[in-house]
C-alpha cells in the first residue's frame, strides 16, 4: 500500500524539493505551509508520517509535534524534524516533542530517504506488534471466560491466579443427582442430533434453575446431572436452594412435556452432609465433588419414583420447617443398611 507523508514546511523551494524526492520513491506527499494548516490536514487524512520544519509561521514545530502526540489519534504517527536550527538543544528539544529523528538543512535527499524508509519500517512493526497483542489480548480473553464457563467461578479465578486449586473439604453442603428416566433405552431408538438436543434443551434449563438458586453444576453424566450447593463456596441455605431447585427442575418437566415431542421424567435425591472438592486433571480441568454425601445422594436419587425427590434424613432434619413431606419410609439401602427417606412434596 502506498505510503502517505505530510510535508509542513514553509519555504515553497523545499517542498518542492522534498515533494519530488519522495514522489519518485512512491509516496503520496502532501504539503502544508503552516501550523494550523498542518494539524488540519493530519485530521483529514491521518498521514504515516509528518516531515515537519520547527521554524513556521503561527505555531512551531515544538507545538505541532506535541499537540500531535496529545492526541490518541494521532500519537503513534512518526514525526521527523528537519530544520536549519543545529544545535544540541534544538535536537534534544524536538526529541522531548515526541520526534523519532532530527535532520539538518541543507539535507542529503539520500539521507533523507533512508531515515524516512526505516523510521516507516520501525512504526509499521509496532503496529503489527500492537495487533498480534491485541489478537492475543483476544484470544486470553476467550480463554479465561472458557475456563470459568467450565469451572466454578471462585475455581477458575484461583486457577487462573496461581496456576492450582487446592482441594478443599466442605462441612455442610447438599448434594443432588437429577436422572432422566428410560432415557438410555429411548435414546436408542432416536437419530443423534435428536438425543443432542433433547439433553441440551433439558440440561440448559436445569442450568438457569440451578444459577438463579446459587447451586452449582458440577456435572452431567450420560443422562443424569449431578449439581450441589455449599461448593466451592459456603452457603448457609444450600439444603433449601437444592430442593427449590429440584421442584422447578420437575416442574420445568411438567410444563415441556404438554407440548414436546418428546416427554420426559426424572428421579431426584438429595442427601446433605460433608463432601471434598477439588480440580481433577491438569490436561483437561474438571472440578469434582467427592465423599460419602455424593454417594448417598445418588442412591437416593437410585430409590426415587419417577417425578418424585427422595430426601435423605440428614437433608429432612435442615428442610422440615420450610417444605412439606410425605412421612419417612425405612429402606435397605446398598452399603449403608437401614436408612429412612422421605420424598419432598413442596415448599411451605
């Protein structure tokens, strides 16, 4: 692309001689005689460089230069002094104005072509350099929204923070586990993009419920979606927000199946109690929940009847003045023996 160069300067000899120098070399000049003309002409077309003379009339070239550099259009343009004036402090104060380079009159048009051609290089590599960290900029955004997409936000910031997640022991949180009832057998039966979608429509939906009750997805497992509260952040009210979460879950279910092609159910449990957290993997981040709590929960969720939440005993004694229930039932549960559950009706 063809290269612009401002010439301010008010000796119509030297910006005929300036002009013809750099049209031969294939820039596009233009010329200004003054101060004012000048910063007019660099708001019009936003040269790639300004050969600019200190000596003008109005405004001088000290000015011009630092009005340029003041303004965020305009201060990456580069800016080469050329003038009669020789000394070192003409030379240092047109450096402390912003310019790249310094040349004396009378000027070597050899000298001049080499300045300008590197000082262009030089700007032309920043900009790119400013580009690549802009893309890059981009792209580490991307990232990190990807990370705390996939993990827990306090996770993710950790992670991103200090490079580890330190696994963390939870007292007191509540654990459920939602599964979709003769799913697998169905699915079976039904094209791939239509299994896809009806996952992803149910589990994006359990994904609102869930946020707007400050409960926490852990994961999805095949047909089944696992998602706690108390983790990785405490959460004085997690049994309450899990069995909110799992009417509207049952409900959200109700209300699709009048009018979905296909109508689905699902078994709930939720058991309450203490449980581990941490990041698994370090190819492939995945934050998971661990213990005894997890494990009971989804034998709850393994004894419930279809549209029904089965609540552990723990989970019943944090619940029982705010929800109501059918009366606790004894059941052998595997690995755990004799175990009363009660199914969670609805809120009080």
């Amino acid at each position: 692309m063809q290269q612009t160069i401002l010439i301010v300067e008010d000796s119509p000899v030297n910006q005929e001689l300036l002009s013809r120098i750099l049209t031969k070399t294939n820039y596009r000049v233009l010329v200004a005689g003054s101060g004012e003309a000048a910063l007019n002409e660099v708001k019009r077309v936003l040269p790639d460089m300004v050969i600019l003379d200190i000596m003008l009339p109005g405004m001088n070239g000290y000015s011009i230069c630092k009005h340029l550099k003041s303004d965020e259009r305009t201060r990456d343009i580069p800016v080469i002094f050329i003038s009669s004036l020789d000394t070192t402090e003409d030379k240092i104060e047109g450096f402390e104005a912003g310019g790249v380079d310094y040349l004396t009159k009378p000027f070597q048009p050899a000298e001049v072509l080499t300045r300008i051609a590197t000082h262009l290089r030089i700007s032309n590599l920043q900009h790119e350099l400013e580009e690549k960290n802009r893309q890059l900029s981009i792209e580490k955004q991307k990232s990190e929204n990807l990370l705390r997409n996939v993990l827990p936000d306090r996770v993710g910031r950790e992670l991103l923070a200090t490079g580890a997640c330190v696994p963390q022991l939870f007292m007191e949180s509540t654990v459920c586990f939602a599964d979709i009832v003769g799913f697998t057998a169905a699915s079976s039966k039904m094209a791939p993009e239509v299994i896809i979608h009806e996952l992803n429509e149910i589990f994006t939906a359990f994904d609102r419920i869930s946020l707007a009750n400050n409960c926490e997805r852990m994961k999805t497992i095949g047909d089944a979606y696992l998602f706690a509260c108390g983790v990785p952040r405490d959460d004085s009210l997690h049994s309450e927000k899990i069995a909110r979460s799992a009417l509207e879950m049952i409900e959200f279910l109700q209300n699709r199946n009048r009018t979905a092609e296909y109508s689905w159910q699902i078994r709930v449990g939720i058991h309450s109690g203490p449980l581990v957290g941490g990041v698994v993997g370090t190819e492939k981040y995945l934050y998971d929940i661990f213990g005894d709590t997890v494990n009971i929960a989804a034998r709850m969720e393994e004894l419930a009847q279809p549209m029904r939440v089965n609540v552990s005993s723990a989970s019943y004694e944090l619940l029982k003045n705010g929800f109501l229930f059918t009366d606790g039932k004894e059941v052998e549960m595997k690995g755990k023996g004799k175990q009363v559950i009660y199914t969670l009706l609805r809120s009080l």
